[in-house]
C-alpha cells in the first residue's frame, strides 16, 4: 500500500472513531469498536486495519485495551481515541467541510 492511501486509510479510521466513541466505562464495550468490526464498516482488509491502527497507537492518537465485547464471551482488543486523536480527528472533519463550503461557494 503506498503512502498516500496509508494516509487517507488512517484518516477514515480516526473519523471513524470520532464518530463511534463512547466512553468504556461500562462492563461491556460496543462490536463497532473491534477492528473486526472497523474494518467491515470501512470496507477495509483487517489485516491491513491492524497495521495501521498499531500505528496509531504508537503515534497515540489512538489508545487499545482489552475489554469485554457486546456479543462476545471473552475480552477483545477495543479502541478508542486519545485527546490528542479527537482533536486531530475534529481538525480533519472541520477542514473537509470547509473545503466542501468553498467548493459550493466556486461553482455558484
């Protein structure tokens, strides 16, 4: 996978979580939070989810726990973003819609 596609994947999967999060304080954690999960709502290769979201992880935008699962008996790797992910992930969302708005505003 080249760099630029790295780029947009990770970008999906911060949004993603943006949209998705939720606090893991209860007992038991949502499916959509599973790379399993992620990856089929992404329409994405898990394997290639798992790569980048380690790397997330590393960079700490994105923090992973093992946590008991809705649906599942045993715990699942969950993740969720950390507060410097949500701020980076609400820059992201910002930025597309205001090129959204100047690209309304130039075909007026």
């Amino acid at each position: 996978m080249d760099e630029r596609k790295m780029q947009e994947l990770s970008e999906k999967i911060l949004v993603y979580l943006l949209e998705n999060q939720t606090t893991l304080e209860s007992y038991e954690a949502p499916d959509k939070l599973t790379t399993t999960s992620m990856a089929r709502r992404l329409k994405e290769n898990p394997n290639r989810l798992s790569v980048l979201l380690n790397k997330l992880v590393q960079k700490r935008l994105v923090h992973s726990e093992e946590h008991f699962v809705v649906g599942y008996s045993t715990k699942k790797e969950v993740y969720s973003l950390t507060p410097y992910g949500v701020s980076l992930a609400k820059a992201m969302v910002s930025h597309k819609k205001d090129e959204k708005e100047s690209d309304k505003s130039n075909n007026n």
